[in-house]
C-alpha cells in the first residue's frame, strides 16, 4: 500500500522517505492534493560474474602487428 506525502512534507523529511522506498514502500508525492510523482526502489540491478579466459582465442595475431607509421604519426599529433 502507497502513503501520500505532499511536497513540503517530502522536503523535511526526505531521507526518512528515501529509507521508506529502499525498503520497498511506494510513496506518492502529491502536489495541492493532486498526485504529482512516484517514489519506489529501483530494480535489482543483476551484475553478471567475470568469468577470466572466457574469451581467450578471440584475439587475432594481427593485434600484435606494429602500427604502421602514418598511425603513430596520426597517434602522436596533437
């Protein structure tokens, strides 16, 4: 269930609200009675594990090649 705090409210007591939608609840923020905004928490944000020499292979020897003199001279110019 959402609360409805209007905006004054919200600026006072800010951080208690934002420790409020962390935890899950849903708070409106109304603006002369109207609802005005929606604070909820973000989504989960999921970080995939590092798998090391998951792309080992990949890396062409032509990467290794020295960069011909044009492209250093391009590299080097301010």
């Amino acid at each position: 269930m959402a609360i409805t705090v209007n905006v004054h409210e919200a600026k006072t007591q800010f951080s208690r609200l934002l420790e409020q939608a962390h935890a899950g609840q849903e708070i409106i923020l109304s603006k002369a009675g109207k609802p005005y905004a929606r604070m909820v928490p973000l989504a989960q944000q999921h970080t995939p594990r590092r798998m090391p020499g998951r792309l080992a292979g990949h890396i062409d020897e032509a990467f290794f090649e020295p960069l011909p003199d044009a492209e250093l001279d391009a590299w080097e110019k301010p």
